[in-house]
C-alpha cells in the first residue's frame, strides 16, 4: 500500500486567528492566504489533518459540541475551497497532563498516521508554538514555526529547532515546496 505525506496543522494561530478557548462557532476568523496555501499545498501531493490542544475542554470553557460544530465548519469552508482535511483531532487534557495525545506528545499525529498510512519523514507540522514543532519531531516530521504567536512559550530553549520559521502558513509554502520530493522521485 502506498504512503501518503501529509502536512498536521495546529489550529489557533495556525489555521484561524487564536481567540483563546474558543467556544463559539460563529467567531471562527481565518488567517489571510491560508485557503490558497493549501490549495498550493494540495497540488503539490500532502493530504491534511488538523491536531489541536483543547485544555479549554477539562477546564469547562469548551463544550464538546461546540468544539465538534467549529471543526465541522472549519472542514467544510475549506472544501468549499476544493481542499479535503481528512481529520481533525484534538486532545482535550490540561496542560501539565503529559497526555501522550496532547502536543508537544506526538499521539495525535501518530494515530493519524495509522488511520490513513502516512510517511512521517515525508510530512510536516506546522504551528505557532514550539510545543507544534517538538510534536512534529517527536512524530518524526519536519517542523515548521509561525512565529505570529500570542504565547509565551518559556521552554523553548528543552527543544530542537523548527526546519523553518515564518509568519504566515502562506509565507511557509515555498519553503516546503522546495523540500517537497515529488511522488516519482519516490519510485524504486
Ligand atoms: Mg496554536
């Protein structure tokens, strides 16, 4: 069977503007150029998946319901764009969890992997923290950091460095691409 690459998204501050905790469907804002990042993205042969921390879930600020609404609703705008997220998960543990689920843990990722047999040393995680990028590493992707981030991330100096930093998933695509083997190159 063959594999796919893929590209995990973080969600806040990645994908949509981070209103932190966000419980309401209705304040979904996208970030500028990311319909035609993916769109890139997709020609170029990664498939999608959206791995996202929600603490705001234990801690009663998220519904689960309104979590699963925002999630059906961020898939169907960007199909509406022609761009298929194949799955969203989330991890809805607090911070000092260490759930293996929860970024910078690999889990989402890795079950992603299982489910819809993905290369890893092919794909890439994008995200605005450096928790995203020690997921994607600990996965064994490449990392890429949006450097837009309204967190203080105060243990960045326990992890490895992103591949790249930009500002905008749209700024990070040209770079991926370049580092993107075409499908035929992996022919054996
Ligand atoms: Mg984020």
């Amino acid at each position: 069977m063959s594999t796919k690459k893929a590209i995990f998204f973080d969600r806040d501050g990645t994908l949509i503007v981070d209103k932190i905790y966000l419980n309401n469907p209705d304040e979904i804002e996208y970030l500028p150029g990311v319909f035609q990042a993916l769109r890139d993205l997709r020609d170029a042969g990664y498939v999608f998946f959206v791995v996202t921390n929600q603490s705001g879930v234990p801690r009663g600020l998220v519904s689960v319901n309104n979590l699963v609404e925002i999630h059906n609703r961020i898939r169907f705008a960007f199909a509406e764009h022609g761009i298929d997220i194949l799955s969203f998960y989330y991890a809805p543990y607090l911070t000092d969890s260490n759930h293996f689920y929860r970024k910078p843990n690999p889990g989402m990722l890795l079950q992603a992997t299982e489910e819809f047999n993905i290369d890893l040393g092919q794909s890439w995680m994008i995200g605005d923290r450096m928790i995203d990028v020690e997921a994607g590493h600990r996965a064994g992707t490449r990392s890429i950091l949006l450097t837009t981030s309204i967190h203080k991330d105060d243990n960045l100096q326990q992890h490895a460095s992103p591949e790249g930093s930009f500002s905008s998933v749209a700024e990070s695509v040209p770079f991926i691409l370049q580092h993107t083997t075409s499908s035929d190159e992996n022919i054996i």
